[in-house]
C-alpha cells in the first residue's frame, strides 16, 4: 500500500506544479521538445507559512525564468520557489 507523500513549504516559499504547454511558433508549426523553453506558467500546489503571500492553493502564476529548485514527487515534477519569484497571478 502506498500513501502519496505531502510537501509543505516553510517560510515564504510555494510549491507550483508546472502548466504543459505546447509550444508553437508565430505560424503555428509546433515545436520539437528540445526547443521548448522552460515553462513560466504554474499551478500554485501548496503555500508556506510567510504573511506576505497572496496567492492561494490553486492559483496560477507567472514566475521568474529559471527560479527554485525543482523537485520529483510520486513521478510527478514541482518547483519549489520563493514567493519573490512569482511575477503575476493569472486571473481569468
């Protein structure tokens, strides 16, 4: 039996998952994979204890290029950043 193991960040950090996206050019040809850049989209997974953040479990945010320290949990990938990374909060 195997339990899914729980990261929560500590102090003002977040735990963001990634957002897959497709990358095309300005025609619309798609991409080969080693073209693709890192993603700059993310999924707000978990919040640290910080009184400064303002963003919630949920969220989608824009983050700083080449930011945190990416992880692998249960073969899923996260990032771990801090919330002074984040650049904007994607509002639908």
């Amino acid at each position: 039996m195997s339990t899914k193991m729980r990261i929560k960040p500590l102090g003002e950090r977040i735990l963001i998952k990634p957002l897959k996206e497709e990358p095309k050019s300005a025609g619309g040809i798609v991409l080969p994979e080693n073209a693709k850049e890192k993603p700059q989209r993310a999924e707000v997974i978990e919040v640290g204890t910080g009184d400064d953040i303002n963003v919630k479990i949920g969220d989608v945010v824009i983050f700083a290029k080449y930011s945190g320290n990416e992880i692998k949990v249960d073969d899923e990938d996260y990032i771990l950043i801090d919330w002074n990374d984040v650049l904007a909060k994607v509002e639908k």
